[in-house]
C-alpha cells in the first residue's frame, strides 16, 4: 500500500494493530510496521501462519456462537484494525442482525477504524483501555448494541500479553457479562526452549507502540476465572493446536 499519512496517522512508528495486519495479508500497514513484522519473522518463522490460525481460530468462535449459542452481540476487545475477516463480517454471515462492538486503546487505530467501518450500522469502534473496565464496559454499552442484560460474547484475542498484569481487570469484566456470556482468549506463550527468540520478539514490540509479555499456560488460563472452559478441539484442528503451542494458547469460557 501508498506509505502516505491518512486520516493524520503516525506511519513512522511500528504499531501492533499494524503489524497484526500485515502478518494477516492486509493492506493498512507502513514500512515501519512490515520491518518490524520481518524482525518477528526472523525470530519466529511460525509467526505468520500462527496470526492466520489466530484469526481463524476467532471466525470460528464467532461463528459457533452466533450459529449454536444464539449469541447476537459481541465486543471485540483490542480489536486493532476491524479489517481481514473480522468479528462482524463472520457474525453478519450468520445472522444480519448481530452488533459488534470494537474497542481498541490507541486513538490512532480507533480513527482509521471508523473510516472502515462508517458505512456499517450495527458496528462500532470505541476508545476504551483495558487497564479500566467498567469505562470500557459503559462506552461498549453507551454504543446502544450492547444489551448488558443479555448473553454475549467478548473477545480479548491477541490482547492480553500486551498488558503487564491484567487479572483483575478480566475479572471485572467477567463480572459485568450476562449468565450465558462467552470469553475468548488468545495469548502469546512462554517455553524456555525459545527463550532467545522471544526476547527478540520482546525488545521489537518494545520500540513499537506497545510491550509484549508471553505468559505460560497455566497462567493464561487463570483469566477465565470460573468459567467453564469449552474445548478447543471444536474450534481448530488438534494437531494445529499442538504445532503452535510454542507460539501461543487459545480458549473460550462460558459464564454460568
């Protein structure tokens, strides 16, 4: 794509929701953010296919809740650019009438994003920080297509290993769901058979605009609280699961 300044965007500096895109095949990225994606490669080769399993790993959420839970809204939390199949276009391929909101912290992804998605009624892009939940709940609300009272699906997938220590945060918005509500989560992991290579990948997010910090299993599964944790199998291949792992972990709780 034109590395030109649209919508008054910094292209100087790498941006994660960017690098996230060039990784998927997309367009809304700059020469900063491909050098830094082509850094992450050199470290963790896997990376590209792991971000297309990541997002195929989300359609596939999406559209089981939608198609078997009955589920009719979502908020996609650190969503970065609603671009390459996202939340909506999977949900509207089920049902029309699904909202979507997305809610992202960095103003800059939040402006580019409300240009993709003007012309869509039932989706919104919203600024909201993880770091304060019930603010980020309200906006998501304020938005009118989220139904507090009613079952939904929040989705925190590629998010969390941004954030230092966010277990009280999940919590409270685990809290604010409905019964009937479902968690998404994908995280970066932690082996020490790659150490090196992750702290490669930690020193690039670093000059980015957002830190990383990979967390192990037992520690990414501490978000879900008490909920009931579905099987991931249904979602994606095992076998994809188990050649990934060194990349990341991914699941879906449900509130009861």
């Amino acid at each position: 794509m034109s590395d030109r300044n649209p919508y008054g965007i910094d292209v100087s500096t790498a941006n994660v929701a960017r690098i996230y895109d060039f990784m998927l095949g997309g367009k809304d990225n700059f020469a900063a953010d491909r050098a830094a994606a082509e850094q992450i490669l050199k470290a963790f080769p896997e990376s590209r296919e792991g971000v297309r399993l990541n997002r195929r790993f989300l359609g596939n959420v999406v559209q089981h809740l939608a198609a078997e839970e009955g589920v009719r809204q979502f908020v996609d939390i650190g969503a970065g650019l609603p671009t390459q199949k996202n939340v909506h276009e999977v949900a509207h391929a089920v049902t029309p009438e699904a909202r979507t909101v997305y809610v992202d912290n960095d103003p800059v992804v939040c402006v580019h994003g409300r240009a993709l998605l003007a012309n869509t009624p039932t989706t919104a892009m919203v600024e909201g920080d993880l770091r304060a939940p019930g603010e980020l709940w309200d906006k998501a609300v304020a938005t009118g297509l989220v139904k507090p009272d009613e079952p939904v699906g929040v989705f925190m997938v590629a998010t969390l290993h941004f954030l230092d220590d966010p277990y009280a945060e999940v919590a409270a918005l685990r809290e604010s769901m409905a019964p009937g509500s479902f968690l998404t989560i994908t995280h970066l992991s932690m082996t020490e058979r790659r150490a090196k290579d992750t702290d490669t990948m930690k020193d690039v997010y670093s000059r980015a605009s957002s830190g990383v910090t990979p967390r192990t299993v037992e520690e990414i599964i501490r978000f879900f609280g008490d909920f009931e944790l579905l099987d991931s199998a249904r979602f994606i291949d095992p076998g994809v699961l188990e050649r990934m792992a060194i990349l990341g972990w991914g699941g879906v709780g449900r509130k009861r």
